[in-house]
C-alpha cells in the first residue's frame, strides 16, 4: 500500500520525530510568531453559523473556487467546483454530500476563493513568477507521488483554511514535501523546492521561509544529506516490517 505524503505527514508517528527532532511546539509558535499580514475579506459570522456544510468540505470547496478565478474564467461554476471538491475530500476523509448547495455556503466559499486568488495573484506579481497550480510531488518507496496547492517558481505554497494558525502538522507537510523533492533531485528527476509558504486566506496569515534556514533550525545540525539518509533509512525500515 502506498501512502500519500499528507498522510505520511500527519498521522505516522515517530517517522518526524528523530529527523526534525526541533520541530517543537515552541519551534512552531516562533514559526508563527513571524507571520505576515495579508490584506482579505473576512467571513461573515453569521453565515457560518447558517452553514451547516462539513468544515474541511466548506473549505475545500473556497479552495477550489480559488482555483476557478485563477484561472480566469468569467464566472464561478458551482456544480463542477462542488464536485471536484468532493471527488478530493473523498480521498482523504469520509467526506458527506449535503442536500443542496445554499446561498450562504456558496456566498462563504466565494469569499474564501477570492482571498485564494488575490494573494496567489500578488505573491505572483511580487516575485516575477507565475502561478502553478497542483505541482506535482514526487514519491518515495511506499510514499505515493501527489500534489501540492500551489507553486512560484520553486517556491512551495500551501493553503490552511483553520480558524487556528499553523500546526505542526502543516510544518511536517512541507518537511516532507521537501524530502520528496530533495531525494527526486538527488536522482536528476525533480528540482529540489528552494522555499515554502503557508497560507491562511480565512486568518490573512502566512508564513514565508527559505528552506535552508527552516531546516536548519528543526533538523538538529544535520546537514541535508544526512536528513535524506537518515529518512529513507527510516522508510527502508518501516517497508522491512
């Protein structure tokens, strides 16, 4: 069975925990703590409270919204956005199908995908690069290949919808796309990804770092050599069993 790297990254235990062994939750609140602002339309309360649609499928359909409008195209189409929403979800999580689609759920995603798009669009102006959409993820023995949310260049973006900020989840997901990319690269099959950004469109926050410099802070010293060797050794193992 193969595994995909959002799931690697979030419900194996252990496989982070002697890689990234600073990976801490005072790590991840510095993380944090050096957030940026950007500039979006805040959910109106009173629409969540009128939805009754399953978060992660709320969200994920704001998502894919953005993708719409980044696209360009004239107008939203729900019932295809709404589909392939849950055609994702499905893949992840025991996503349920809501009777209708309401007003204020499409009112709520729109404003999510709006805030998606013009900071994908800004980020995209500022650095000179455009937007790619779902890059792909090389895989790794029993880790599935996949897709991230979004890239500049070889700058890594992933989008977090949580009313919470960014866990350490989210900092293992990039970690490990990371790995990913590192090993392809490693072989001369994949550029190795230069630096991340997580995304917040419902908070307006992100964080933006330089790979380097965040694995030198979570990696304990070790260079990026040891990191894949150490990692694959860990793979390797974990297939053994």
């Amino acid at each position: 069975m193969q595994f995909d790297p959002r799931t690697v990254a979030r419900e194996i235990p252990g496989l982070f925990d002697e890689v990234f062994p600073q990976l801490t939750p005072s790590i991840v609140a510095h993380f944090n703590n050096s957030a940026l602002t950007v500039q979006i339309q805040p959910l109106r309360p009173e629409l969540l409270l009128l939805s009754t649609m399953q978060r992660a499928m709320l969200f994920e359909l704001g998502y894919t919204v953005g993708e719409t409008l980044l696209d360009g195209r004239a107008s939203i189409d729900w019932q295809s956005c709404f589909a392939e929403t849950l055609r994702r979800q499905r893949a992840y999580f025991d996503a349920k199908l809501p009777d209708q689609l309401t007003a204020w759920d499409q009112a709520l995603a729109e404003t999510i995908g709006t805030n998606l798009a013009n900071s994908m669009t800004e980020m995209s102006r500022a650095s000179g690069r455009p937007i790619v959409i779902r890059p792909r993820i090389p895989g790794l023995e029993w880790i599935a290949s996949g897709h991230g949310d979004f890239a500049l260049g070889c700058t890594l973006v992933e989008v977090k919808c949580s009313v919470k900020r960014f866990s350490s989840a989210d900092f293992r997901q990039v970690a490990i796309y990371w790995l990913l990319s590192y090993a392809a690269s490693v072989e001369g099959h994949e550029a190795e990804w230069e630096d991340f950004v997580l995304l917040n469109p419902r908070s307006g926050e992100k964080v933006a770092m330089n790979f380097n410099v965040f694995l030198s802070i979570i990696s304990g010293g070790r260079t990026k050599v040891d990191i894949l060797q150490l990692f694959q050794s860990l793979v390797g193992s974990r297939l053994a069993r």
